[in-house]
C-alpha cells in the first residue's frame, strides 16, 4: 500500500486594498501571496524560538508594516530561507483591471488566487487545505463562498482538476502560517513600490511562482 501524501497548507494573506480609487487613498497594487507547507507545526515552532531568540513576548505577531525593526525583519526572513515551505504570489496593477470589476475584495482575492491555481501543476493543490486571515462569522464566511463560487466556475471553464479539499479561516494573531504569508507579501509589496527590498534574496529563494497582472 501505497504511503498517503502529507497534507498540504495553503495559507493566504495579501498586502494592499481592493479600492479602485488611488486618489482617495487606494493602493495601486494588491499583492496576494500563498505560503505552501506540510509541516505547519514547524512553522508554529520555530516561529517561537525566533520570538525567544529576540526576546520577544511569546504573542508577538510579526506584520510587515508593524515590524519595522531591521534586526527583526532580517532574523525573520533568514529562519524564512531555512523553512520547508513555497511561495506563490500575485501582484496586480489595479489600473490595468477592466472597469467592470467589483472593487469588492471578494473578487480580487478570488481572481489572484484563481490565476495561481491554475498557473500551478494539476495535482499540486488538489489536496492542500487553504488557509485564509479571518474571524467566524458573516464576513469571512461571505468571502470563503466568494472563493469557492469563482473557483467552480474556473475549474469548469479550464476543465481544471479541483484545488483544496477544505477552505477555513483563522486567526493571524495565533497561527503562524499566515504571519509568514503577511511578511512576505509585505516584503514583495515594498519590492513594487521601491524596484527591490532588502529581503528579495529570501523570498525568492521559496518562490515557486511569481504572476504579474498585466504580464510583464
């Protein structure tokens, strides 16, 4: 008999906004990345040890945009490199979407990950459980059947093998996958912004994919 495949996590977080309206404080880019693990228990505990490492309180979260400590960003980014774990990402120029696209953050979330889906090979995430930052109740529950609506369709359109067996929500503050998703799709965003960030070298170094929308 045959020995059963390891799970695999999928945990998704992004960096930007929906909005459409730069002007009023949008940001031009929405940037979605998937960290990809069999092992999220290690990231649980390693991600601690860093935490006690750097004498950090045993809650800390590490966010991009609130961890601006340089000596915190790189020790992460160096355990990030040590990891067994990929990277898929998305970064898409808002400018460039048809105007007929909901400013809902449904549909940008679910039209980012659908491209990684199918930029993927078939077998890849057809097992994997996604993962996604957010509370029980309405909202993430309104999101989740957004996702699992345009990933039907897409499955169906691209005659597509099925991805992810299982979508749940959970909270960022306790589960570390979606902390390494948020650093890293912090560190990608500065890299649109800026031409390159100080943590290029690590992020690639897991990146299995990288689609930019439109092309470049």
């Amino acid at each position: 008999m045959s020995k059963r495949a390891p799970t695999v996590y999928a945990f998704m977080d992004e960096s930007g906004d929906p909005g459409r309206d730069v002007r009023r404080g949008a940001s031009l880019h929405f940037v979605l990345v998937l960290v990809e693990t069999t092992e999220p228990d290690t990231l649980r505990d390693e991600l601690q040890r860093l935490r006690v490492a750097l004498s950090l309180h045993e809650q800390f979260e590490f966010h991009y945009h609130s961890t601006r400590s340089v000596e915190r960003r790189a020790a992460f980014f160096v355990l990030l490199r040590a990891l067994n774990l990929k990277i898929r990402a998305a970064i898409i120029d808002k400018s460039h979407l048809p105007k007929s696209f909901s400013a809902f953050d449904t549909e940008l979330y679910a039209f980012a990950l659908g491209e990684l889906v199918v930029r993927a090979l078939p077998n890849d995430l057809a097992e994997a459980v996604l993962v996604v930052d957010g509370e029980r109740g309405e909202t993430t529950e309104k999101t989740l059947a957004g996702i699992r609506k345009h990933l039907s369709r897409l499955y169906e359109s691209r005659s597509r093998v099925r991805a992810f067996k299982k979508l749940i929500a959970r909270n960022s503050e306790t589960e570390a996958g979606l902390q390494f998703a948020d650093m890293v799709a912090g560190a990608l965003a500065e890299r649109v912004v800026h031409g390159e960030s100080s943590y290029d070298d690590y992020v690639d170094s897991k990146l299995v994919d990288l689609w930019w929308y439109p092309e470049k």
